[in-house]
C-alpha cells in the first residue's frame, strides 16, 4: 500500500511539472516580437526546426531562401520544385490546427497516418472545402518536424514518390541498414572466411544472390573492423548497393580499367580483385587527403596492378584517351545515404543539387572521352548515392545529347527502372535501362547505376546552343520577310487603282459573254434533237441488215469445218496403215536377232559348265595332292599359288563372258529404238 501510494504521488507530480514546463513555453512563446505571427508555427520555419535541434541558428537559417535561384538551364523551372510562396503558406496555415513545438511526436505520426488514408480514399474520407493539394501540403509539414528534415529535402520526395511510399522512404532512411563485407578473392575465399568469422563469434548469411563475394553481418562479438582477417586484407567494410557499379562494368583481364573518383578504394579494390592483378588499373582522385585511404586499402588487399593518380577528372581526358574501361561514381548529394550521414537532409538545400548536377556532367563527360571504343570495349558506368532525378537521369540524357554513347542493358535485375517521364520532363526511350536502388524496397543504400557503351568519337552538336542560333535565324529571316512585304505592299498600292478598273471592265465582258453562250447552246440543243431523231432511224436499218449478215457467215463457216474434219480422218486413217506395215517388219527382224542371240547364250552357257567341272576336278585332285603332302614342302607351297592365280584367271573369263552376254543383249534392243524413232 505505501508502494503504491508512493508511486500515485510521483506520477501526479509529474503530471504537475508537464504542466508547468508547457505554460513556461507557451509564454516564452508568445513574449517574442509579433504574437500574430507566431500564433502559427507555419509561418516562422526556420526557428522552428532551430529549436527542435537546440542550436542558435535562427538568423543563419532565415537568411537562406531555399529552391529559389537563378538557374541557367532552367532545372528549376522545368521541374517545378519551387516551395510555395508566402500567400500560399498563410493558406496551409489555415488548414493546420494545432501544431506546436511542445506537440508529442506521437500524436504527429498518427496525423501522419490519418492523412495517409485520407488520400487514398480522397472521394469518401476528405472533409469538404480540402483538396488533395491541401492535404499534401499538411503531410509536407508533418513529416518535416517528424523526421527532421528542410523544406527543400522533403518537396524533393513529396515529388518523387507518392505519399504512402514517401513515407516509408522517410522511416527507411531513419534506421541503419545491415552491415556488409566483401571477400577479397585474391587472398581468400568466401565460405573459408565465413567459417573462420563464424568462430569468433560472427553471426552472419550470403548477401544475396546476385553476388559470389557478399556477406551480411547480423550481430558480432568482436569489432568486425579490427580482426586479423580485415587488417590481413581478406575482406572490405563495403555496402552492398556499392558492389553493382562494378558489376555493371564488368572488368576483365588485361584490360585498362579507369575509376575517376576511386577513394577510399572499396570499388578500385574490387575491380582489381576481378582483374585477378592484370592489366592497368588508374585509381584517380582530386583530393590529396583522400588519397592515403586509398593507398593503404589497395595495399591491405593487395591490388598490385594499380596506378594513383592525382588529377581534376574534367581535364583527365587530356592525360589520357586509351581506356576499355571507365568507372564514374560521381560526388553527389547523398540523399540515399541519409542513413549514415543524417545532416544531409537538415543541410543540402536545392541550389548545392542543382551545383553538383554540372560537375557530374562534366565529369561524365570527360570520362566518356577518355574511353576507347576501337580497340577496346567502350564501356562507361555511371553511378551515385542519390535517389534525386536531377543528379541521375538528367545528368546522363545530357551524355546522351552530346556524346556518341547509347544505354546498354544491366548485368543485374535487383532495383527498379530509371524514369522514362518526370514531372512533365521526358528522357531517352532508353532510360528504363538504368537502375534505381531505394531503402524502403531493397533494404540497401539508395543508389543510381548506369551503363554507356561509345561508339564514335567526339561532341556532338549541342542542342541547346543550336536551337539559340536557329532562332535567331529564323527571327532575321522574319524581319526580312516583313521588310520586303512592306516594299511589295507600297508597289502594289499605286497599281490596286488600275487594277479595279481592269476588273470593272473584265467582269462587263465575262457577264456578255455568258449572255451569248446561253444563246448559241440553246441554238445548238434544237439542232441536236432533231439530228437525234434521224440517226435513231439510220442506226435500226443498219442492225438489221448486220444480223443478215452473221447469219449468212455462220452457214458458210459450219461447211468448211465440216469438210476440214473429213480430210483429217482420212489423213489420220493412212498414217495408220503405214505405222502397222513398219511394226509388222520391225518385229519380225527383232525376233531373228532375238532367236541368234539365245543360241550364242546356250553355247556361252555350255563352254561356262565345261570349265566349271574341269576346274572342280583340277581342285579335287590339288586337294587330294595337298592333305598327303602338308609337312610344309615348298613345292607344295608353289602350287597352291599357281592354283590360286588359275581360279581367279576362270573368275576374269566369267565375268567377261558375262559381260559380253549383256552387251550383245543390248544391241538388239538399241537398233528396236531406232526403229521405232525413224
């Protein structure tokens, strides 16, 4: 009893200095310069976020006007990514009821939520005067003071995805991802170095399908980057979305592989890794500070095939132009890896994505030009940490536009398809040929991947600078059109005046002339009729006097086809004749020949039986001649050839006899034909 007596007071002294604190801020609240103004949390942001952080940049954060720069491409425009104007809040606050610095994050998310299903089923659940831009603008502030983000941040989500989505993007980002490894090949193998983690404590699974070296790490009891396998160079500290840019390049073996922004080295190292230490491989970064975490990774690994260089990417095409390969993961925003660098969505506003969109086309660029297509394979990859179309598919339709490079298919099917169309903006057809890795989706580091293939040299034709001179063209061409109208128009004038006067006179002339065209055809109609007349009777006597004709014809036709047909038949019954009597002579010759070649076939037969028996009793004799004399005389020997070389002499006689049966068969038979032929 005293426990719990004891805890109801404590609770109500809590309830107490709730209480109190919320009354200490609500008047420190309304102490500040304009209450109207602060009334609603709306309409001074930028305190706002200032104080859910506990810094005293207020005055630093005000100063800023987020979206609103002066563009030269006009992204901002084409996009549409401006926030609303200060009009436009004042009605958001409005539809904002009672939010507050002192709110409870939990009853924020479930206005979250609410909101959420509110536009899903915007016909049934939304309150009248509301439209689904009201709610959007509601769930935009909402989930700025719920995951702590900038103005400029959440607009670029809130337009990437939808609202369900968004949200999960948002709580993705929140939570860290899972640690992963890559198994350095060139030292070990992955199931040796799996057992070997296991055994100290490592609990940990394959990464994935799609790859032969990644390994998860769920939990560990040693730190996984101070073991004697990581310092021995067994494996990297990498994420996992890092591993498909090099995937997608695809490194082979004596090959020249360059990576343009190559530290700290866990891509380089792997493409080494994949060149079994062959070939050239130029790892190239632009800050010397840098430079030392990718020397002592490459040599932890022992990558022994790699070259460091310390050049500005954009002027490298000038260094060198002999690559098969090229690797760009391209410095970016990070709006994928919010995760591991949470300052990104408080700190980056549009203007610095909008900056670092012309430094990846210039490097894109330049890492287009350093590839060789001739003799090599031609390939460039693309890639960055950032889910912002505007550092992705812009920056590789621009490659598109000035470079002789197409879009090649991915090595890999993991992540979604690039953007065909943006907000009104459409790219390549192509574009779906790239990958987008999302957090929320699959569970890895946002991510963009892109795979160039070049097949020719040098720029293309700028499109932007040649529609600028194509207008300008056509606007002379303009000013000269009208200049010469002018000119035609003031020539004309003064011959308008002889010209109405010629058409007065002409149209006089035309309605005379139709008078006496309708005069001479009316004229010409009674001729007609009355010719119409006479030729009708003329064309009846003409029909019948034909008809007597044809019939006349016809009679004489049938006669002499009749007589035609009787000098055929007799015709045809003479040949007949003739044709017997020569069958008749033709036979009886061929069965003299048929009768004189059977009696030269019985003797042939005769003669053939003749030798068979002497050559039976020659053989019967030899045999007889043989078994008493076997002891291996060589006369015996000498004879049994002789024997041999006389059988196969009967066997030549046989066949030519033979031969020459068939051969006078045939003759009789050849002069029948010629017979016949004659």
């Amino acid at each position: 009893s005293n426990t719990n007596t004891n805890q109801n007071k404590s609770i109500q002294k809590g309830k107490e200095s709730k209480k109190k604190y919320e009354e200490e801020a609500d008047d420190a609240f309304l102490d500040q310069d304009n209450q109207d103004d602060l009334s609603d949390p709306l309409v001074n942001k930028d305190q706002e976020a200032s104080d859910l952080e506990g810094d005293n940049s207020a005055d630093e954060e005000s100063e800023r006007t987020p979206m609103s720069i002066s563009d030269e491409e006009g992204d901002l425009e084409e996009l549409g990514n401006k926030p609303a104007d200060e009009e436009g809040d004042q009605e958001v606050d409005k539809l904002v009821e009672t939010y507050n610095l002192n709110m409870d994050m939990d009853e924020i998310n479930l206005k979250i939520k609410n909101v959420i299903n509110v536009l899903s089923d915007l016909k049934n659940q939304a309150e009248k005067g509301k439209s689904r831009s009201d709610y959007m603008h509601e769930l935009k502030y909402l989930c700025k003071l719920f995951y702590d983000y900038n103005e400029d941040i959440m607009t670029l989500i809130m337009n990437l995805f939808a609202p369900n989505e968004a949200v999960e993007f948002l709580e993705a980002s929140a939570g860290q991802r899972v640690m992963t490894i890559r198994a350095n090949t060139l030292k070990t193998k992955r199931r040796e170095l799996a057992k070997t983690l296991i055994n100290r404590g490592v609990n940990l699974d394959p990464l994935a399908e799609w790859t032969k070296v990644g390994l998860k790490i769920y939990d560990s009891t040693v730190p996984i980057g101070a073991t004697p396998e990581y310092l021995s160079g067994q494996y990297m500290l990498q994420s996992g979305s890092s591993f498909l840019p090099v995937i997608a390049l695809a490194p082979k073996e004596n090959e020249k592989v360059l990576d343009m922004c190559a530290a700290p080295g866990g891509k380089t190292t792997y493409i080494g890794q994949l060149m079994k230490n062959t070939g050239v491989l130029v790892a190239n970064d632009l800050k010397s500070e840098r430079l030392k975490s990718l020397y002592f990774n490459l040599h932890r690994l022992g990558v022994k095939n790699s070259i460091i260089t310390n050049y500005d990417g954009v002027s490298l095409a000038k260094q060198f132009s002999a690559f098969d390969r090229v690797l760009l993961d391209a410095p970016c925003s990070g709006l994928g890896v919010i995760s591991k660098d949470p300052s990104v969505k408080v700190n980056r506003t549009y203007k610095d994505i909008i900056e670092t969109t012309r430094i990846q086309k210039e490097l894109l660029l330049a890492a287009i030009d350093c590839c060789n297509y001739k003799n090599g394979a031609g390939i460039v990859v693309y890639s960055t940490c950032s889910i912002s179309v505007e550092e992705n598919e812009w920056v590789v339709e621009y490659a598109l536009n000035n470079r002789f490079v197409k879009l090649v298919p991915l090595e890999f099917e993991i992540g979604e398809e690039g953007f065909k169309k943006f907000r009104g903006k459409q790219f390549h057809p192509s574009m779906n040929l790239t990958k987008r890795i999302y957090p929320h989706l699959q569970n890895m580091d946002g991510f963009f991947v892109a795979k160039l293939q070049k097949y020719a040299d040098g720029p293309k034709k700028n499109p932007n600078t040649d529609t600028k001179v194509d207008n300008k063209k056509k606007t002379e061409k303009k000013e000269k059109k009208k200049i010469e109208n002018k000119e035609r128009a003031e020539k004309l004038s003064g011959k308008n005046k002889n010209e109405k006067k010629n058409k007065r006179d002409t149209g006089k002339k035309e309605v005379l002339k139709k008078e006496s065209k309708k005069k001479s055809q009316a004229l010409e109609n009674k001729e007609d009729s009355s010719k119409m007349v006479v030729e009708e009777e003329g064309q009846e006597e003409v029909v019948q006097t034909k008809k007597k004709e044809e019939k006349v014809k016809e009679k004489r036709d049938t006669g002499k086809k009749e007589v035609l047909k009787k000098e055929s038949k007799k015709k045809s019954q003479a040949l007949e004749n003739k044709e017997d009597s020569s069958k008749m002579v033709v036979e009886e010759e061929g069965q003299e020949e048929v009768v004189q070649t059977k009696k030269k076939e019985e003797k042939v037969k005769k003669t053939a039986e003749k030798e068979r028996k002497s050559s039976e009793e020659a053989g019967k004799k030899r045999k007889e001649s043989i078994a008493s004399v076997r002891s291996g005389n060589e006369k015996t020997e000498k004879k049994e050839k002789k024997e041999k070389s006389q059988e196969k002499d009967i066997k030549v006689l046989k066949n030519k006899a033979k031969e020459s049966t068939e051969h006078r068969e045939t003759k009789p038979e050849k002069a029948h034909k010629k017979k016949e032929k004659k």
